[in-house]
C-alpha cells in the first residue's frame, strides 16, 4: 500500500529556517491551514491562525504547541463571509505586527447549499474569492513593507471545471454548488497571475497552488454515493499534513527557483486550465471585484 501512495504522493523536504518571519494561515484551525502553520511554526516562523471560530482556532494553537517546541502561534477572529471582520482582523494586525511576509490564503468552503455571505455575496465565491481578495488588498502595504514577502492562493484541479459568469456571479438564476466552487476555484488562480503582475516591482511573489486530493473537512457537504466512492479510495488520498506540502514549498523555495504568478501543484509549476491564463479574464475579474468590493488597487 506504501509503494502505491507514492506513486501519486510525492515527497519533498526542505531545511529552510524561517526565524525572524510572520506568517498569516487563513482557515488555520484545521486541516491544510494547520497543518500549513504547524510547519511553518517548526521552523521558527511567527504563525497567525485567522479562523472564524476561535474557540477551533486556540484549539488548533494548542494543539501546535504541543508538538513544537517553543512555537510562536495567536488566533485571531477572522470571518471571510464578514467584510467588517475582514476590516477588523486588518486593522488588528496592522496595530500588533511590524511584518508580514508570507499571507496565506487557505481557507474555503466547498459544495455547499446556495448561502450568502453578510454582504449579499454566493457563499463559495465571496469567501473563497473576494473575501481573500479584500484581505490580501488591506494587507499588501504591510507585505510591500515586509518585502521579499510572497501570497499564497490555495486553488484546486477543480479550478479547470470552472468558468467565470459574469452574469451570474451570485448564482442567483441557476445556482450548482460544485459549478460555484470550480468558479471560486478558477477565480484564485486568476486573481494570482493578475496580483503578480502589480506587485513584482515590489518584492512581493504570488503563487497559487492545488492541493491535491485531501482527506479534510472541507469535502463535509458532499453527499453519497461520492462519499462512498472517495472512502473506496482513500487509500490514495493525501493526509492534511502531504496537502500542506506544496503550500510550503512555495513558502520556503529560494526566488531564483519559484515563478511569480505560477501555479503549483506537488511542489513543482504545473499548468492551469486554458481558461486560468485568459489576460482578458482576468483583468474583467479583478474590475469586477474591486467594484463590488468598493475598492481602489493603487
């Protein structure tokens, strides 16, 4: 069974030390996120787990504490639904950090029932695109100060189902929880390459990586017979912990050896669909968000 996991997991390894940095892990109270900050803690980062529910969140810091030795983990209140909470948790770290070097955008929601968010956004595409989208534009002085700094877009091979509607970002005339997700998804690796392309006069590298296949909680919404069927073969499922690692990988990788704007996958540049290298897409897309989100990129 060992000799066919590897087969379709990878392994990677890096003594990269990281004292000195401060990490932001969005989503940090479980799965990917924790296991993302857990390493980054064991290499002597300063690790902010942004979750909405502290309670999970001081949990999962314990959690990290236990298992390394002399970690620097907080919690803070982080609500990605929220555009105030994303106002909220800004404003806090401005007021507690001098620097931030690496934002890691991890946390989604996936497959769910038509929701929206407190600002009248689809669930999965204003938590998983524009609330990172908001919180990554309120953080980039911070990241530009802290410069060489990286953001980290966590997507998915789902990505390449995806189409961006723009008639229907909201899903309100023909809403299908996994065609909002692949949408979400899409919108990451787009709002990465176009991210990128601004900010690499300033010391700031964007990357957006799939996971992989991820035994995690993030699959809770889906139904049988698909629950059956990933049970079936959860054999070759990535742990949490193998999830996180190309994540790190685009943490820790020299500049010289890691693209700006690329998409990563078992800590490598792999290739994105057709449709997430569409300059004109993407362009549309980062219009479009910053009109709803009532913002200005300078």
């Amino acid at each position: 069974m060992k000799t066919v996991r590897s087969l379709f997991i990878p392994k990677w390894t890096s003594d990269v030390r990281l004292e000195g940095k401060t990490a932001i892990v969005t989503g940090a109270n479980t799965g990917i996120g924790k296991e993302t900050a857990k390493e980054l803690a064991a290499r002597g980062a300063r690790v902010i787990l942004a979750c909405r529910n502290v309670t999970k969140g001081e949990q999962a810091a314990s959690d990290i504490m236990k298992n390394v030795d002399g970690a620097n983990v907080v919690v803070r209140q982080l609500d990605l639904a929220d555009t105030k909470s994303i106002c909220l948790f800004a404003e806090n770290i401005y007021n507690t950090e001098k620097s931030l070097h690496f934002l890691i955008n991890n946390a989604a929601v996936a497959i769910c029932p038509y929701a929206k968010t407190v600002d009248g956004y689809e669930m999965q595409f204003g938590v998983n695109h524009l609330g990172h989208f908001f919180l990554t534009f309120l953080l980039l002085d911070l990241l530009k100060h802290s410069a060489p700094s990286r953001v980290i877009n966590l997507s998915s091979a789902a990505h390449a189902m995806g189409k961006i509607r723009f008639d229907d970002l909201n899903g309100e005339k023909d809403y299908h929880p996994v065609r909002a997700y692949a949408q979400s998804k899409l919108a990451n690796v787009l709002f990465s390459r176009e991210l990128a392309k601004k900010t690499e006069g300033f010391g700031v590298m964007v990357f957006s990586v799939d996971p992989g296949v991820v035994n995690t909680e993030i699959t809770r919404p889906i139904r049988r017979p698909l629950v059956d069927l990933i049970k079936t073969f959860s054999f070759v499922l990535k742990t949490p912990a193998e999830g996180a690692y190309t994540t790190v990988y685009c943490t820790v990788t020299p500049d010289n050896q890691v693209l700006t704007g690329g998409f990563y996958k078992d800590c490598a540049l792999a290739a994105s669909c057709r449709a997430a290298e569409d300059n004109l897409t993407s362009l549309k897309l980062w219009a479009v968000s910053c009109h709803l989100l009532g913002i200005r990129w300078r």
